[in-house]
C-alpha cells in the first residue's frame, strides 16, 4: 500500500525534526519518497512559531492502523506531546506525523479518517501531495489534489 503522509514541525530545529521524522518513518519500509519542505502558518490556533511540512509517500504492507500506532510511537519517541491543551486546542508541536491518504481507500473509524478530513482545506498538505501524487485522485470527492488547490 502507498501511504501518504504529511509531517509538520514549529518548535526547535524544524528541519531536523522533519528528517528524524522521515528517518524513522522510511525504516522497515519498502521505498520512500519525500516533498519539498513547505513553509506554512498555523493552522487552527495562533502562534508565533511557523511550520515547516514535508509529505512523504511511504510503500508498506501494514495496515492503516498498525502504521497508525507506527507514526504515534514515532512521534513519542522524538519527543513531541501532545498536539492539544486541556480545552482541545491545537498548540504548538516538535513533530506532528498524519496519514492523509493511503492509495484510493476510504477509512471513517473514530481513531482513523482517511482520506484526511481536511485534506481538502490544507495547503500545506496538498502541495506535497501534487509533487508526490499528481494523478492521485481522492475517493470521495474524485478530485486531485491540484484541483482541490485550486479551490482554495
């Protein structure tokens, strides 16, 4: 299965971040491909910390939610906590990994939405999804990636 992933840093060396990130995510894998860096403001909540997000297309035979477990271990063990406060704010974080698609699947569990649910609304995912994915076409919404930009 190819797994797109996206993987956002605004705290500490943002670019060394994103590449333990890809490091760990790549191991075990059978091949990997990696976006340009995109440079992004925070999405849902204020700070003066900037993102750096990179996607990242992944080829793996586990499934969605073994790599679900897989990206939230990685996340720990870089260091990054958790990705909200004690009201459900987003806040800052080192490292945040999300699966935004895996190949032409629809997964709606309460842990797992896939395609990501705002995909659609997210530069930042969707400019690395064109570079790595320009015919991907989402299930839902039998739209690419570049024709969801270009709604934006």
């Amino acid at each position: 299965m190819n797994y797109y992933l996206n993987i956002g840093s605004n705290m500490g060396d943002r670019r060394d971040n994103l590449y333990r990130a890809v490091v760990a995510l790549a191991a075990g894998t059978s091949g990997c491909s990696v976006s340009s860096i995109v440079e992004s403001e925070p999405w849902g909540f204020e700070s003066e910390n900037g993102f750096l997000n990179v996607g990242v297309c992944l080829c793996s035979n586990m499934s969605p939610h073994q790599m679900l477990d897989r990206i939230h271990e990685i996340e720990r063990r870089l260091g990054s906590a958790a990705h909200r406060d004690d009201e459900g704010n987003y806040i800052d974080r080192l490292v945040d990994i999300d699966i935004v698609a895996v190949d032409d699947r629809v997964i709606d569990t309460p842990d797992l939405q896939v395609p990501h649910p705002h995909l659609p609304e997210r530069d930042f995912f969707l400019r690395p999804m064109m570079e790595l994915a320009p015919d991907w076409v989402h299930p839902v919404t039998g739209l690419t990636a570049a024709q969801m930009l270009d709604k934006l």
